[in-house]
C-alpha cells in the first residue's frame, strides 16, 4: 500500500480529498485537536487524515490479521 513518504504533497492532498467526505475530514480535525490541543500542525492533521483515507482503501478481508 502506499505511504506518506511515496507520494508528492499534491498527491496526497488529491488522495485525502477524493476519499474522505467533508464530514470526515471535520472529524479528523475536531479529533486531532481533542487529541493534541489547539496547537496540533496541519501536517499533523494531514498525517492523520492520509491514514483514514488508506484505511477506507483497504478492503475488509485483507484487514483482517491472520
């Protein structure tokens, strides 16, 4: 699977855009700084919604650990 270090800063904000919903990515944001404080960097923020939008790529039989 792709990680944050393969892919161009475009590409990863494209990825993140295309796949999380406004919605999620508001989510991500209120749980960063719940998490974090106020003071939590956008590039933090961004990490953390990459990893959501990789997870919702990945189907349900390979998540599973065997």
């Amino acid at each position: 699977m792709v990680t944050w270090e393969d892919m161009t800063p475009d590409e990863r904000d494209r990825l993140i855009y295309l796949v999380l919903s406004e919605d999620a990515l508001k989510a991500c944001i209120l749980l960063m700084h719940r998490k974090h404080g106020p003071g939590v960097t956008t590039e933090q923020i961004m990490r953390f919604a990459f990893k959501v939008a990789r997870n919702r790529m990945i189907p349900a039989h390979l998540k599973k650990k065997k």
